[in-house]
C-alpha cells in the first residue's frame, strides 16, 4: 500500500497549482466568463506547455501518462482553481475517443495545444443515458439534434455519434463520426454555461463526416468512464477550495464580537464538511485506482464515486454558502464560482441518482 | 377542529381568484413563471392594479386606505397569488416601513408618507444591514449627528434589495456611539437623491442585479425625517422586523415549485420512462409534498391563532426555518428535474427543439433560480440567528 503521489506526478501537481495560484485569480476568471468564446486561448496554451494535456495520454497515444491518477492529479487542480476552460471535453474526452480510433495526428495537434474538439453525443431527451441516440446516418448523411455540446462554437472538429441501425436505446449500431466546424448542414447555437464555458445545440441536416467507428458505444463507454472519474476529481478540487475558503472565513469573521467559528452551531458543521473531505478525496482514488480493472469493477467504483461527490458536494456547496452568508452570494467572491462548479458537476455524466441505480445494477450483476 | 376554510373565507377566495384571472396580465404572469425580471415599471403597474382594486396594502388599517385584512384573509390572497404566478408585492414600503410609520411616525410622517406609498410615487429601499453587521444588526456603524435642523450621515448600507429603483431609503444610524448597541440607534428616512449618496450594484452568482451597497458621505438629512424618538431606533427596527416576517413560510411559492417539479417530471424521460415514475425521484418529490403538508397546516394553525389575537413569536422561526428549507429543496428538485438543461445560462437557448422537451422556458431558469434562492436562509435574520431565538426561547424561558 502507498498513498503517495510518484515524483513526476508530484511534479506536474505542484507546478500546475503554483501556475493557477498565480495567473487565475478570480477578476481573471470573471473576465474570461464574459468573453464571447468563454475561454482563454492563452491559458489553454500555457497549461498545454506544462504538460496537462500529455498528462491525459498514454505513450503509446503520444503522451506521457493517461493512467487514472494522472488524470485525476491534472483535474483536481482544475477544479481546486475553478477553471472554464475545455480541458474536460476537448482534450480528455475529444482527444481520448481520438486517440482509441487511432487519429494519431490529431492527438499529437491536441497535446500541442493548437486543436479544439467537441465531441456531440447527447441529445434533448437522452438525458443521462449513454446509449440512447436518435440522431441518424443513412448512405453517409448525418441527421438529427444534439443537446448541450461543451465546447461546440470553438471546436475545428466534432465528434457525432449516430445510429447506423437498431432501436434507438440498442448499445449496437452507434458509430461515431469526425466532422469539419464547416461542414454543409451544420449549425450549432451557442449559449453561455452557469458555471463557465459554453455549449450549443446542435443541429445536423445531411452533414457528411469522416467514419471514426461502427463500435461507437464500446469507445464511448471507455471514455465515459475516464471523463466521469476526471470529473469526480475535479469536484473534488473545487470541494477542497469550499472548504478552504468556509474554514478561512468562520476563522476571522466577527460577529457579537467574536469570531463566528467560535459558534459551536457553525462549528461542528464545519467539522461535517472536514469529514465529508475525506470520504470524497477516498471515493475518488478508489475511482482512479481501479481504472484498468475488468469493467464492472471500473464502473462499480465510478459509480461511487459520483454518486458519493453528488452527496458531498452539495452539502459542501450549499454549507460553505450559508456559514458564508450574503458574501457568497456575490460574483465578486470566489466562492460563488466554486460553488456554481461543483453543483453543475451533478448534471455531467448522470447525476447522484442516476450513478445510485447504477451501481445498485452493477452490483446486483 | 376543522380544517376548511368558513364559508365566508371560501367567498373571498373566489373573489381573490376571479381578481387574478381577469385582472392579472397574462405577460407578467408568464414572467414571474419563467423566473424573469419584472423591472420597475412592470412593477409599478402590478401594484396599481392591486391599489385600484384597494388591495394594495392588505396589512394597512382602513384609516389608512388598507384592506385590513386579517391573517387568514392574507394567507390566501398570498397562496392564490403564488398560484397564478403574480408578482410580490414589494415589501420594503408597504409592508415595513408603512406599520413603523403608522405606530411611531409624526401625524405630519403618515399624512405625507403613507399616501404616495400607495400610489407609486415613493420607491422605498431597506438601510439596515452593513459589511460589518449582518445577523449582528446592532453592531451597525453608520453615523448620523445632529447639526442644527439637520443629520449628518456618513457610513454604508449593504444587501439594499432593489435600491437602483428607489428613490427613498429608511435607514438605521447610529446617533449615540457611547451607550449600549440597542439603545444608541435612530430610523431616519432619507431621499436618495441627496448629495452624497452612491448607490453600487452588487451581481449575485446568478448573473442578477437585485442588490446594491449605498455610500453616505456628508449627507444631510432633515431632522423632520427621523421617525419617533432620537435613540429608540432599535424599538422601531424590531418591531418592523416582525411584519418583514409574514408570510415566512412561503407555503404559496413552495405549492407552485412543487407543481412545476411534477410538469417537468412527467415530460422529462430517464432510461425511456417519464422521470416522474423513477422510484428515486419519485421519492425525492414525495419526501417534500409530505413535509410542504405538514408545514402547510402549521402556518394556518398559527395564522389562525394570530387571526384571533395571538402573537407569532417563536413560531414565526421555526415558520421561517422550515418554509426555507422545503422551498430550497424543491428549487433543488427543480434543477434535477432537467437534467444536462440545468447548466445552459440563458432560457431562450433551448428553444426551436424538434423533440419533446421540458417547456424549454421553464428548464433555462431553475438552476439560476436554485443559486438565487439559497438567500432564503441568509436574509431577514439567517437561520441560525431563527434557531437561536427557538433554543432561547423554548429553553430558557422567555425571550
């Protein structure tokens, strides 16, 4: 047994916090919340040099690690900063079906940093359900809608899945196409995201696209996986900023002339989120550690691990903002980022119930 | 017991809900449903219509120009209202300052005042909390001395809901720094166009501007606008804290949160069902239908024994504690109702779907209106501060 990061992994964890410690402040990040792309290009690029995208492949696919506590050291720190930016989809959930569909050079142009993806999958009523697709391909030709696409308007590709054949619940039949930002017969409408970044509906008529896999379901299932563990991670960074910032705040706000901490009413619930920390921070190596475990080992600790950061994160969220009190409330105020991150993060990848019936599937196998 | 309203209540009931069919605008209520601003004027005109109706300020004695409504009456004008998706009345001047007025204020005070409250011509905003003193209001520090005919006011106000509206503002200042917190404070009525005051917007996380902080710098007040005696400030403020305190459950709002839980479970599908006959989220909206029940019938319990003469004391805690906690959890429900449409920003995102969907119009707000809403424990003493007066209370005693 050794809880220990290794030396590199270590390395990169220190340099990313250090470099988000200094240059993502929260007027930073408020201003890049306003851009009209919702992102920013230089912080993409800089992190990219410091290795978070390579972090997230293989050496085989052309990266350095793609192992599951690489990825989790990388988004724990991201979400410890609160950052919008498309690291999720673009680089870990575009460049990884990539990557499984042998697209090498597109992987080599992502861990550069110099591509962006969207990978357009779920639709208005698939809701969490991975396999339900509607959206069609007949004699080559794309059609249908898809439902919040992370990262659709700054995309040079999507990813579109789309049913060859079958019901439209079947796991068989769904293949996954490469498709050009200008491609004829495609048209997204963007919107901005409550917590950060942008999405878009997308509507596909007649767009042809380069074919990826019939399997689409097998590579996206994998992904899904690696995407659903990283997002648990990422919670968990931005949980540990709550608690850090609640813990700060009841230390040296005053009120009846003392610090509010003092209160053992406000004490002990911060005790509860201390506690909750570590439950959250184990379900979360459990999720990592068991990555590369046969599939429904993978998916059961998964699944625990959403289901358990869903819990934990909304009473982290929600207690961090009430022993806060109205300045948690503000934009202005980090807080009110952090916690708009780690609620959202309940509607990716299927929420607290969603991962519950799951794991009750999974282990009734 | 009998838990049915008389037939007197059921009359005015249907009076209230023929009011609200043919005089409440069907471009409002659509608003107030989707969760979007009214603004001033959209305001301004809800309040008219309610004024022309003599409606505007049920909690006025008639004298007045009030309805003089009693606690029963007002709880289902309230529960009608939520029902029909109507605006709120904007509380800070009709039904917080206006009761101040008419117990402690001049005859020259409720001759001048109360009159333009209830035609518009005031837009009236609260001056109490500051940086520095939010549960612990006492410990305020902003500072009015007496010069001549005139105060002298210097400080900041903050959490001042609807202030880039008004152009009034009741505030509390500190006239004697050197006696005990309670008994140094005075209530003083200030035009916000005097020189001096800065009004700032504060944007909460959802992206809203409904709060602002106010600056005072040399600003001079009049002394004919301080309300009742120099010093007893604190009396008048806690005796308007109890009025902001009706309808504190918020059984209405929570009924028709409730109500758009279910519409949206049913349209919604999860795993080629309708998510509504998910047996967990099933259970999750259930869990709170029985306690908004419960809770339901406790508000009209002690609505009913203030209607005959009794004080809400300690029950309008436990009122506040409890109707926030059911009204979060359904905001709560209302977000996992939709699933991945919980995290686009902006309603009309959604539109132009070619499958069914949640009303697209009701999926854009919910998740900005569950950030919105966890005010509802923080604001109008937060609910520790209401769980304190409980365990006080009920422990030691007497208040």
């Amino acid at each position: 047994m050794n809880f220990d990061l290794t030396e590199e992994r270590q390395m990169l964890q220190d340099s990313l916090r250090r470099y988000l410690r200094d240059k993502y402040s929260t007027a930073t990040r408020n201003e890049i919340l306003e851009r009209p792309n919702g992102m920013s290009e230089e912080v993409w690029t800089q992190l990219a040099e410091l290795g978070v995208i390579g972090a997230m492949f293989t050496e085989e696919q052309g990266g350095f690690g793609g192992a599951g506590f690489d990825i989790s050291v990388v988004f724990e720190e991201l979400g410890r900063a609160g950052v919008v930016e498309p690291f999720m989809d673009s680089a870990l959930i575009g460049g990884r079906l990539l990557a499984a569909c042998g697209k090498t050079d597109l992987v080599e142009e992502m861990i550069g940093g110099s591509l962006q993806l969207a990978v357009a999958h779920g639709e208005p009523t698939s809701r969490y359900d991975l396999n339900h697709v509607r959206t069609s391909v007949d004699g080559g030709k794309l059609n249908g809608r898809k439902a919040v696409v992370m990262n659709a308007e700054n995309a040079d590709h999507l990813i579109v899945s789309a049913r060859a054949s079958g019901d439209v619940a079947d796991e068989a039949g769904i293949s996954l196409y490469l498709v050009a930002k200008d491609a004829a017969g495609l048209t997204i409408q963007g919107y901005p995201l409550l917590a950060g970044g942008r999405a878009g509906e997308v509507t596909l008529d007649g767009v042809e696209g380069e074919l990826l896999t019939e399997d689409g379901f097998a590579a996206l299932s994998d992904v899904m996986a690696l995407a659903t563990m990283a997002q648990c991670a990422e919670t968990l960074g931005a949980m540990d900023t709550a608690t850090r910032l609640t813990n700060d705040y009841l230390g040296t706000r005053k009120q009846f002339g003392r610090p509010i901490g003092t209160f053992q009413a406000l004490a002990h619930r911060m005790a509860d989120m201390l506690i909750e920390m570590e439950q959250a921070r184990s379900a979360v190596i459990n999720a990592a550690g068991n990555l590369r475990e046969e599939t429904r080992i993978r998916d059961m600790n998964i699944s625990a691990a959403k289901n358990l950061l869903g819990r934990a994160g909304r009473l982290i969220a929600e207690e961090s903002i009430q022993m806060h009190g109205g300045i948690a409330m503000t934009q202005e105020y980090e807080l009110a980022h952090i916690a708009k991150r780690i609620t959202m993060a309940d509607h990716r990848f299927g929420d607290t119930d969603h991962h519950l019936e799951r794991f009750i599937a999974l282990s009734a196998a | 017991m009998d838990l049915s309203y008389t037939d007197e209540e059921l009359a005015f009931r249907d009076e209230v809900r023929a009011f609200m069919r043919d005089e409440l605008p069907k471009e409002m209520s659509d608003k107030i449903r989707l969760g979007d601003e009214l603004g001033k004027e959209g305001q301004e005109k809800w309040h008219a219509i309610l004024n022309n109706k003599g409606w505007l300020a049920p909690n006025w004695p008639k004298k007045f120009g009030g309805a003089e409504w009693n606690a029963v009456q007002r709880h289902i004008f309230e529960e009608e209202a939520a029902a029909h998706h109507a605006p709120r009345i904007v509380p800070f001047g009709l039904s917080m300052l206006a009761p101040v007025l008419q117990k402690f204020g001049s005859k020259e005070q409720q001759d001048y005042w109360l009159p333009r409250l209830l035609d518009g011509s005031d837009w009236w905003c609260q001056g109490y909390s500051e940086p520095g003193a939010g549960s612990d209001l006492a410990s305020l520090k902003t500072r009015a001395v007496r010069d001549g005919d005139h105060y002298i006011v210097n400080g900041q106000k903050t959490w001042t809901t609807l202030g880039q509206h008004a152009n009034m503002i009741f505030c509390l200042v500190r006239t004697d720094p050197d006696v005990k917190q309670q008994e140094g404070i005075s209530f003083l009525l200030i035009d916000m166009d005097t020189p001096g005051i800065q009004v700032r917007p504060i944007i909460l996380l959802d992206g809203t501007h409904e709060v602002n902080e106010v600056f005072f710098d040399d600003v001079k007040v009049p002394v004919e606008n301080l309300v009742g005696e120099e010093n007893k400030g604190w009396t008048y403020a806690k005796y308007l804290l109890t009025h902001e305190r009706t309808n504190i459950a918020g059984v209405g709002f929570s009924q028709a949160g409730l109500n758009t839980v279910k519409r949206i479970a049913r349209a919604e599908m999860a795993g080629g069902k309708p998510l509504m006959a998910n047996p967990h989220f099933a259970a999750r909206v259930a869990q709170v239908e029985i306690d908004l029940r419960a809770m339901s019938t406790s508000n009209l319990r002690i609505i009913s024994a203030a209607a005959a003469g009794g004080a809400p004391g300690v029950e309008a805690s436990m009122l506040k504690v409890k109707g926030t906690i059911i009204r979060q959890e359904i905001n709560d429900l209302a977000r996992r109702a939709v699933g991945p449409y919980a995290m686009p920003f902006a309603s009309e995102a959604i539109e132009g779907s070619n499958e069914a969907l949640p009303d697209p119009h009701e999926a854009g707000p919910v998740a900005a209106q569950y950030f919105n809403n966890r005010k509802l424990s923080i604001f109008g003493g937060s609910n520790e501060i209401q769980r304190g007066i409980i365990a006080k209370v009920m422990m030691g005693g007497g208040q």
